[in-house]
C-alpha cells in the first residue's frame, strides 16, 4: 500500500468495495448462479470490510502513521481476495451464459 494514502481515502476505498460487493452479488442473482457458498463468500468480504472500518473508525490522522502499515495489509489481502474471487464467479457468469 502507497504510505501516502490517508485514513480518509482508505475509508473512500473500502465504500467503492462495499459497491462492488453489491453488485456483484447483483450479477449472481441475476445469472442465478447465487448459492450458499457464494452468498458465505460475500458475507466473508463484507464483515472483512466492516471489520476493517471499525478500526480505521478508530484511528485518527494523529495516529495513522503507526497503524498504517497493519491496516494497509489488511486491505490489501481484502482487496486482493475478492478481486479473485470475483474473477472466478465473473467466469462462471460467463460460462452459464
């Protein structure tokens, strides 16, 4: 993670993710391809997410230099995590189709 990133554009960052979660969890419905173990996999990455705002909730600017670190790789393994997963569900869209 960039050591120029603020608390504010990371908590910007994990809301575009929030969007994406629920878009794709639109897509699978739509392709009816949803299954329990999907809708287990989404709920994963959004309490990964929440998880993620409750602490950055409580670290303030004043402090970030020294949690930005830990908090960073714990977005990037949230980021990384689901941007695969949504590449094998993205094919299994395709492959249904």
């Amino acid at each position: 993670m960039s050591s120029n990133i603020s608390s504010a554009e990371l908590r910007k960052r994990l809301e575009q993710l929030e969007g994406r979660l629920s878009a794709t969890d639109e897509r699978i419905r739509a392709a009816r391809i949803s299954s329990p173990h999907h809708q287990r996999e989404l709920e994963g990455f959004r309490a990964k997410a929440g998880s993620l705002k409750q602490k950055l909730h409580a670290t303030d600017e004043t402090n970030w230099d020294k949690v930005e670190h830990t908090i960073g790789a714990d977005w990037e393994s949230l980021l990384q995590g689901f941007d695969r997963w949504a590449k094998r569900v993205d094919k299994e869209t395709r492959d249904k189709s």
